[in-house]
C-alpha cells in the first residue's frame, strides 16, 4: 500500500475472528477511503486439522467471545460442536474465500463475515463448493465463476501464498488487524478487543500517519 490502510488477518474457521466480523465491518464502513487488505491466516492446516472434540472446551471459549462481543453462535454450528467429528480445513476455506474476494475485492471485509457466518451460525462446512455458491448467490456474484475458482488450483497456490505471507508478516494469532503507514505495519489488536478500542486505536494511527502525509505534499486526509 502506498497510502495509509488496514491490513486484516482472519481464518475462516477461527471462532475469535468470527467474534470480531461485525466490527470488522463495521470499522471498514466508517473509514470508506481506507484501503483494506483481508488475508487468510491457515490456522487448521497440516497437524491442527483434527476433529472439533479434540480442541478442548470450544463451549467455554464460545461462552467468552459471546460476551466480549455479542456474536451469536447458530444451531446449526452448536450440533456440529455437539457431535464432534467435524475437521476444520482452513485451507479448504481460504480457497472459497478467494475465489469470492476475486468476484468482488471491494467487499472483501463483507464476504469474510459472511463465509464466518455460514460456518458458526449455519454449521456449513467451508471445504466445498456449495457454501461459497449459496455466498455467491447472497452477494449477487457470479456463482459459476465462484465455484470454478473454488475448484481450479489457482486458488489452492493462492491459498498456500496467503498464508506463506502472513507467516513473514509474523502474524501467529488470529484476528490480527494492523495499520500500515506507508510500508510500515502497526498491530492494532491480535485476539479480542471491543469495538470502541479499535475504532480509538485505528483512528489514532490513521491520523498520524495522514498528518504525516500531508506534511510531505504526498497524501490529502481522507474525508
């Protein structure tokens, strides 16, 4: 980015991040000249992909996102923890992911709460085409394209890329939203933080780095 901006780092099937969507979205719609870049982070890949009753107390850990941040977890994901044989893919899920950024980049912030959605309050799986279609179908984009994205091995290396460069990123933990300031990137939050924090957080950073800017003759403050 040559110009202030959010960088936002995700996985589909991160209950954290899905308790940070709708702030998530709505910071996006409060800063409409921020460019916003959403990265797929690979949290259940290789040995992390195991069924959901091996990763502990997933009611406790949904318990405390409800409560920091009034996300709502569906019937249809609690029979999926009930049951228990369910193995994330978060590699499945960043390929439908993509394949939906690729319709429509400018409704990146948007797709990612919506792919999070289907999965913890729906209880859809994200590993196959179906789920990005119905997305697909929601946002008015191109269905087939979505799904011959999903399928075609483009989106597995750009799947495999994405997480290659939040790893150099050093992101390790997800949500992670930075600010980057002309190349240089400030973590903003890494976990869970109300929606207040990060509005104070991004706003503060955001004008500085436009001060800045405005300083040189290379940037004008957004409205």
């Amino acid at each position: 980015m040559n110009e202030p901006g959010l960088v936002y780092v995700f996985d589909g099937y991160c209950a954290w991040s899905y308790g940070f969507a709708q702030t998530m979205v709505d910071l996006a719609a409060a800063y409409p000249g921020v460019p916003v870049e959403v990265l797929c982070g690979g949290l259940y890949v290789g040995a992390a992909r195991v069924p959901l009753h091996r990763l502990g107390d997933l009611s406790g850990t949904n318990r405390r996102i409800a409560e920091l941040t009034g996300a709502w977890f569906g019937d249809g994901y609690e029979r999926l923890t009930a049951d228990g044989t369910f193995v994330m893919n978060s590699t499945a899920a960043a390929r439908g992911y993509v394949a939906l950024r690729r319709a429509a980049p400018e409704r990146a912030v948007e797709l990612a709460a919506a792919s999070q959605e289907a999965f913890f309050v729906e209880g859809r799986s994200l590993a196959g085409p179906d789920t990005h279609r119905r997305i697909a179908r929601e946002y008015g984009l191109d269905e087939a394209a979505v799904v011959a994205g999903f399928d075609h091995p483009w989106s597995l290396r750009a799947a495999e890329a994405e997480f290659a460069r939040v790893r150099r990123l050093g992101v390790v933990a997800f949500p992670t939203l930075l600010v980057d300031t002309g190349g240089r990137l400030t973590p903003v939050m890494t976990g869970a933080a109300t929606a207040r924090q990060v509005e104070e957080r991004v706003s503060a950073l955001l004008g500085r780095a436009v001060r800045r800017a405005g300083a040189t003759g290379r940037h004008a403050a957004p409205e």
